[in-house]
C-alpha cells in the first residue's frame, strides 16, 4: 500500500515494473496509469529555481498531465471529493525539494499548492512567512475562502498564500486588508497556492 503525506489523499496503488521505466498504477479507475519519469530528471528545478504565479520548474499551470508525466515524477494520482463542487483529481508531483499538489482539470495542470518552505518566490515569501512581511509589500488583500484567510498582491500575480488557522468571523473583517490588520503579526502562511497570472484565485 502507498501512504501520502496529505491527509486529503488516502489511496492504494500497485507498483508494476516495466523495463527501464516504472509505471505506478492507482486504485482509482479515472485516474489510470501514471508514469514515473526516468530517473535523473529533475522536473526543470535547478538550485535556482522559485515559486511563480505559472508554477516550479516544468510543473507549470495550463500544462498537459502527459507533459508532466514525461519530465517529472508523479508520486501518486488520485481523485478526491472537494465538497459540494464534486471529485477532482489531484497529483503529486517530486519536485525534489518538496512535493507538490497540482490540480487537474480536462488533463490540463489548473492549479498548484505548495505546502513547505523548501522554495520561495523571488523576493523569498515562503510557507512559513510571517503575515507582518507580507504586510510590507502595501498592496496586499485579504480574501476568505473555504474557511481559511488568504493573502494576494497584484504584485505576485497568480499567486495566494493561506494564513494558518481559520479565517475570522463576523463581525471581524472578512477580506481586504482589514481582515489582515486584526491578525498578530507572528500568524504564517502555511500553504501557496499557484493558478496563472491572469485567472482569478
């Protein structure tokens, strides 16, 4: 049995070997084979490389899910419930650093999540990046969604950071930049969120 990380993600799969290649098969009927990428490539991550509104390395929003699978690894491919809009379909991809979330929509990458501090953006915001140094940017906003409070700047299009913890509640301020005022400055992200410049969080 394959055990993930996420707690949203519980699956069984079967590891099938193939000659000069591995294919992992997943107990999941729409979601298929997925194949590992051979072995030294590296999904485009370089010691270099950073977060981005359009995603890491060749992990990068409106891909198709055959070009990932060719350049990187995809630990595991699943569907999971997402609440009243139905199953959606996640992989996880080895970035090498970290792992991320990426999900999938008519086999086109739709969005990625990031939930460890092992890359950043180019001004080096981060998971665990406090809500005070977001703050300096001056042109963020808080938004409320599926229970949690996010950050965004028009300055890192395609880009949301979740706040840890649960978002406030009336009659607390639900979005803008008020609902970031009312926080202690030690509050960190805990997830980043990457969806294309240009496509609303």
């Amino acid at each position: 049995m394959c055990r993930s990380s996420s707690v949203r993600l519980r699956f069984s799969c079967l590891l099938v070997g193939l000659p000069g290649r591995k294919k992992i098969r997943f107990a999941d009927s729409a979601a298929g084979e997925v194949a590992r990428a051979p072995a030294g490539q590296a999904c485009g991550v370089s010691a270099t490389t950073v977060i981005t509104g359009d995603g890491i390395g060749s992990l990068r929003i409106g891909r198709p899910v055959p070009d990932i699978t060719d350049s990187c690894v995809v630990v595991s491919n699943s569907s999971v419930m997402a609440g009243d809009s139905g199953s959606v379909r996640l992989l996880r991809v080895d970035l090498l650093r970290d792992t991320a979330e990426a999900e999938v929509r008519a086999d086109t990458i739709r969005r990625i999540d990031v939930a460890d501090s092992a890359f950043h953006t180019s001004d080096h915001f981060s998971v665990d990046t406090r809500v005070a140094t977001l703050l300096t940017l001056g042109d963020v906003e808080g938004r409320t969604s599926g229970g949690s409070l996010w950050v965004v700047s028009p300055s890192h299009c395609g880009l949301s950071f979740r706040l840890e913890g649960p978002a406030p509640t009336p009659p607390a301020a639900q979005s803008r930049k008020a609902a970031l005022r009312r926080l202690a400055g030690e509050d960190r992200v805990d997830r980043i969120s990457m969806f294309g410049c240009g496509t609303p969080p």
